[in-house]
C-alpha cells in the first residue's frame, strides 16, 4: 500500500509537483510531520498516513496564494485519527485542512481548531473542511475550551462534522478580539453539529460570533446551510455578539433554546427552519439591539417560552452598559411562519432595569397558525413602538394589538417541502420555495450522523440466577439497552456495579431481593443510565460506616445519564447514617431522575441529592425530576434536595414534579442541617400535585431568578408553615400558584 503510495506522490511529482515548484509530503510519523511541515511553499500539500495519530499537536503554517494554497490532508478521508491529548493550529494564508477526524481524546490547550499560532499569527483566507470532531471532551466537564475558534479575516469553516460536545465551552467560535479578526467575512456554511447534551450551566453555546466586549464592531460572518441537530446545550443555541452577520438557511432540528442576537447590530436572519416537534424549551429567534432583519423563517412545534420561545422581542436597559441588553431598535420582522408553536413573546423582559421598550419597528406579514386554537402571542410592556401590519393570526383572543392583525380561520397543509402554508394565503409567510437544507448535503459523507443511543429497553432479555456475581457478570457482559431478567430469589451483590450503557435491570416475579455489601451497590460511568424495575433492595448488610449510597455517580462523569426506577420497594438503608438512595458526584448532570410506583422506608439519609453545585454560579446536578405513585415512611435526612444558586438565566431547568405520593415521617433526623422535608431552591418549574404529608419538616422553595413557574395543588398537610415559598430576588409576594391544598391542623 505504501508502496503505491509513493509511487502516486511520485507520478505526481512529476507530472504536476516539479512543474509549479510544489512538492508532496507524506509523512507516517510526528517528526516527519514537525520535520517537512517547518518550511512549507505554495502550492504544498502534506498528506498524513492513514491510522491513529495520538497525542498530536499539529501546527500547519505557511503562506500559500490564492492559485497555489498550501494543503493537509488525510491519506484517505475518514482514516486519519487524531487521538490523544491533540490539537491543531493555523497560521498564515491560504492554507487548507480537510478529512481528519478528533476523536477518543480532548485538547491540552484552549480550543481543538484554532485559526491562529498565538496573538500575533493568525489565519486568513484559510479553510477547514471536511473534518470530524466527535466526542473529544475534557473529562472533566467543568473544564472550559473551545472546540473550533476562528480568528484572522476571509477563513471558511465548512462541511464539518461536529458532534457530541459535553464540557464546558463553545462548540464553534469567531473571535475579534483585534482588528485583524474583525471585518472578517468569514463563512461558515454546510456544517452538521449534533447532540450537544444539557450543559447544566451557561457555557454551552453551539455557535457564538463574539463577546460583549467588541460587540459594537462588525464581524460581517456569514452563517449559511448549516444543520443543528440537537443541540441542547443552553438558552443560546447561536449567541450573536458582533454586528453585520448574516444566518442564512440554517436547519434546527429538535434543539433547545434560540439563535439569540444578543449583541450587535444590522444582522439579518432569513431563510432559517426550526423544527421543535413539541420538545420542552425547543425555540426559534431571540431579537435585541438595532438594525436586526428577521425575514421568511419558519418555525414549528416549539414549546419554548420567555428567552426560549418562537420568536422573543425583548425589553432592552435605557443607556446599556455593553454587556446588558441594548434597545431594540429598527427591527424589521416580516415574511415568518410560526407554525404550532406556543410562545411569540413581545417586549419580553421588562422590569425595572429592562424598561426600554421597542421602538421604530416593524413586524407584517407573518403568518401565525396553531392548530390547539392557542393565540401564542404575549405582551409584557408598551409595544405601539413596534408597527404591525398585514399579518393573519388563527386566534386573536386576547390579543392587545388592535390593528395589523387578519384573524382568520385558516385550512393549512404541507406542501412539497414539508413545511406548512394556509390555502388561499399569499404573500404572507414563508416563501412557497423554502427548502430544508438537506442533512447528507452538510457534514461529511464519510462519517455516520449518529443517532442517540441512551436509552432503555432496547437490546436484549437476559435471564439472571441468583447465584453469586450473577448480577456483576451480567452487567459486564451486556449490551447497551439490554433487560437483565432476574429469577426469584435473593441475590447478594459483593462488589460495586458500574454502570457504563443504558441497562435495565428487573425482576421475573416481582419476588427479587438485592442485599449489597459495598458503600454503594451501583456507580453509573460516562454512558451509563439504569433502570430498575420490581426489585426489593435492602441496605442491611451494608458496610456499618456513614455516607453509604443505593445509587451514586463515578467521580468524574462527562456523559448526562438517566435513572428510572418503577415498581420498586426501597428498604433498611439505616445501617449506619446518612445513607441515601441517589447520592451523585460533584458536577455529574442526570438528564432525568424518575421514580414510579415505588416504595422507601427506615432511611436514614435522602433519597435524591441534587445540591452538589454550592458555589451559586447557576449550575445543578438534574434538569427533569419527577416523583410519582411512591410512598416514602420514616426518611430521616431531606427527601430532596435539588440546588441552582446564582443569578445566571442561560439555563431552563431544573424541572421537578411530585404527584400522588404519600410522605409519613419525613426529615426529623439531627443531621438533616435544612430543616426541610425537601428544599427546591432555583428549580424554574415546579408542580408538586395530589401528595398527603404526614408528620414531616417543612417544604422549603426558594424563588432565585427567571420567573419560576411553581404550582402546588390538591396536597394534604399537616400546616399551613409546612408550606415556605420565599422569593430571593423579589421583594414582591411570592409568584407561586397554591391551590386547593388542605391543612389537617
Ligand atoms: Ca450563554
């Protein structure tokens, strides 16, 4: 193989290399690399030998023309690894990179692709293409970098393939931190970036185009063909900080929060699809600042609402310092469908500091439908600084706007592609030749775009004796989605069982009893999400020391990971003291703690702990929570305890929901410090529904930030002080909706 290879080089040597003076460097090691790659020509190309490449950091510079840039390339695309604590870095002119894939590895320094040497030597008139960057994290996601930041002026980024981002950190950035990076025109078409998970915390954008510092400068990036699938991050799925910028034809499919023009102004945004299919938080276009076009978009199924809805007109700050939220100013909104969505949100964030309402603006011609007969429009201030006209809206009840608005009943359908229109409407909404950019026209061919693979229930049944590490065995044997079956009978388990896929583990009978001997009898592991069905778990024959745990994280979780637990009876974790059910690691994230039909007693512990991120920089451990059908008897610690401090609004969650479960005896423990049967404090939407307390501390929520939602409802309880709801940063009386609750004393 190698053999044909340099005859290849060779042969073009010959024919092409020594007539423009240009040479081919195949190299098969780092010091060939370091060694060719020290004085590169125009016209150059490097080609790196198919295989795995670890711990590389790739520095390609060089002055190539426009005629004659200079080249890396892989052997073959898609067979080049680079593993490792790796990274690469540009510098120069015309320099083009293509058909390497990161993977199985993070970067030592701030960024993975990085368009510059240092501060002095950047990249310009330079393109990546066709590269892969899938999974390569920081294990520690609390860690912070980049995986592609753009610098220099005229760089295209296009037909990549970004997925998986998980720590902390932008996926994709454009930095002007100098004038050389600002002006920059840079394009950044045909990308396919994917399954950014729940961060938990600001610092998960998918795109952001610079910071507040340089906002007033134009970065002139264009934004075009782009597919974001799934990216969940945070609020911003793009925050737009610089001015002049153009999203054009970009694809959202399922992503939650919103392409943001949080900074910076004269942008214009057209052509863009949003397809939320009715996923909480699921958004469209967030408008602030001047001079901002949103033109012919299309928006459908989304439920996101206040930052996070189809379309939000926000109240900006009178004088803004520069990292607030300016006026808006000259926004023109015209021309968009806004299909089955639930929230158009106008000058939305008003309060005292944000009471600078939108002014010199226009919005006609858009076509507002929703199938439920919901009128998503709401108001939160003075709009007559915003003109409507020639708009038709499906319902207009409690519409304030008294003209601009055509209520109509309208009959909709999907035309050739797939997007919805009203029969008989013209000229208003979308475009009849809107199109959805096409997935397998981004990215690259080479490489698959994965589908999520985290869940339950969908591998294979396993049949489980109870015999001795039948349970471990099986574990290590299975497949992700795999059902252990566990026979009747008791089942001892001598050793900690790591969880690292998706695993079910239930009983036959529903007559199987788990003892354990270890400080915790599961430890979930990056990829690791377990469900537990019909099991009886007894913490009697326990190590006798504090701080034991039916379920705990591994110290250093990267992944998000579910635990669902049903029909399950939960018992004598008392052993010795604070002994819990779920007792998670620092800076682990659960997409979804569920506990169904479930019965827990003689606890000496709590049964969820979600308080580890103490240092109020709006971070939590769990973004959906729910309790449902359970019985809990004599839990000694705080039942749950779920905390997000600060006062950061880049997050949706947490989310927790308790309904028709009784609590007897619940929190009167010495070391439970809270004093509370349970403390919610900066959960953003709360329902706690149907449940009868017996004899427990107090429930304590405290309101933090962004308008929390909290309803309690149709609950028993001992007295009216067992209910505490205290607002944080509200001098108001507090928002919670408390109804038909019933106070036995
Ligand atoms: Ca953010």
């Amino acid at each position: 193989m190698h053999h044909n290879i340099h005859q290849f080089i060779l042969l073009s040597s010959i024919l092409f290399g020594n007539f423009l003076s240009s040479e081919t460097y195949f190299v098969n090691n780092k010091a060939q690399y370091y060694q060719v790659t020290k004085n590169l020509n125009a016209g150059d190309t490097v080609v790196l030998e198919d295989g795995v490449w670890n711990d590389f950091e790739i520095l390609f510079e060089g002055e190539g023309t426009e005629k004659k840039p200079i080249q890396l390339k892989a052997q073959t695309n898609g067979k080049v690894f680079i593993t490792g604590k790796s990274n690469l870095k540009i510098a120069g002119s015309y320099l083009i990179v293509s058909g390497l894939i990161f993977t199985d590895g993070y970067t030592p320094t701030n960024s993975v692709i990085e368009f510059r040497k240092n501060r002095y030597e950047l990249a310009n008139n330079s393109r990546i293409t066709e590269v892969v960057i899938d999974n390569f994290n920081n294990p520690d996601r609390t860690q912070n970098d980049n995986w592609v930041t753009i610098y220099g002026k005229n760089n295209r980024f296009d037909h990549n393939h970004l997925s998986g981002k998980k720590n902390k950190g932008v996926t994709l950035v454009v930095k002007l931190n100098s004038v050389e990076s600002q002006n920059n025109k840079h394009l950044i078409d045909h990308n396919y970036i994917s399954n950014r998970q729940i961060l938990g915390s600001n610092g998960g954008e998918t795109l952001r185009i610079g910071t507040s510092h340089y906002s007033l400068q134009n970065s002139d990036t264009s934004v075009i063909n782009n597919y974001f699938d799934k990216c969940d991050g945070e609020l911003e799925i793009i925050s737009n900080k610089s001015g002049n910028n153009k999203f054009i034809g970009n694809f959202f499919n399922e992503s939650r929060g919103t392409l943001t023009l949080r900074h910076g102004n004269g942008t214009l945004v057209k052509d863009n699809i949003f397809i939320g299919s009715n996923i909480d938080h699921t958004g469209g276009i967030r408008v602030i600042n001047k001079n901002q076009t949103i033109t012919n978009n299309y928006m459908e199924g989304l439920k996101g609402y206040r930052f996070g809805g189809a379309l939000v007109v926000m109240n900006g700050v009178p004088n803004s310092k520069i990292n607030r939220y300016h006026q808006v100013e000259n926004a023109v909104i015209s021309n968009n469908s806004i299909i089955n969505s639930d929230h158009i949100h106008l000058a939305a964030g008003s309060d005292q500091e944000r009471s600078a309402v939108p002014i010199e603006s226009s919005f006609n011609n858009n076509l507002i439908f929703h199938k439920d007969n919901i009128n998503p429009i709401k108001i939160f201030d003075d709009v007559s600084g915003i003109s409507f006209s020639n708009n038709i809206i499906s319902n207009s009840d409690y519409l304030e706007i008294k003209n601009g608005f055509n209520l109509k009943n309208l009959e909709v359908y999907k035309d050739y592609n797939d997007l919805t229109y009203a029969k008989g409407i013209t000229s208003i909404g979308i475009s009849k030749n809107l199109t959805k950019i096409a997935k397998d026209k981004t990215g690259v061919s080479w490489y698959p775009k994965h589908k999520q693979t985290n869940t339950f229930d969908t591998g294979s049944a396993i049949k489980i004796e109870p015999k001795d590490d039948a349970i471990f065995n099986a574990i290590n044997s299975a497949s992700p989605g795999d059902i252990l079956m566990l026979a009747a009978g008791t089942y001892r388990v001598q050793r900690i069982l790591e969880i690292n896929q998706p695993i079910t583990i239930m009983s036959e009978s529903n007559d199987v009893e788990i003892f354990f001997e270890r400080s915790s009898l599961f430890e979930i592991h990056n990829k690791g999400s377990l469900k537990i069905k019909g099991i009886k778990i007894y913490g009697s024959e326990s190590p006798d020391s504090s701080g034991n745990s039916v379920i705990r994280t591994s110290k250093s979780i990267l992944d998000n990971y579910k635990i669902v637990v049903e029909d399950s009876f939960i018992s004598k974790l008392d052993v010795n003291h604070s002994f819990s059910f779920i007792n998670p690691s620092k800076s682990s994230f659960a997409d979804l703690i569920s506990i169904k039909n479930s019965s827990f007693s003689n606890i000496t512990g709590s049964i969820i702990i979600m308080n580890k991120e103490f240092e109020d920089y709006g971070v939590y451990n769990a973004e959906y929570i729910s309790i449902e059908d359970s019985k809990f008897t004599n839990i000694e610690g705080i039942l749950i305890d779920i905390y997000r401090g600060g006062t950061d609004e880049s997050t949706f969650g947490p989310h927790f929901i308790m309904k028709g479960s009784k609590l007897v005896n619940i929190g009167f423990g010495s070391r439970n410090k809270q004093k509370a049967m349970m403390r919610l404090h900066g959960v953003q939407v709360t329902d706690i529904n149907n449940n009868e307390l017996i004899n427990t501390q107090p429930i304590k929520i405290f309101h933090t930030v962004g308008e929390p939602i909290t309803s309690i409802t149709s609950n028993i309880l001992d007295s009216k002080n067992k209910l505490q709801i205290v607002e944080l940063n509200s001098a108001e009386e507090n928002t919670a909706y408390v109804k038909n609750n019933r106070f036995v004393n």
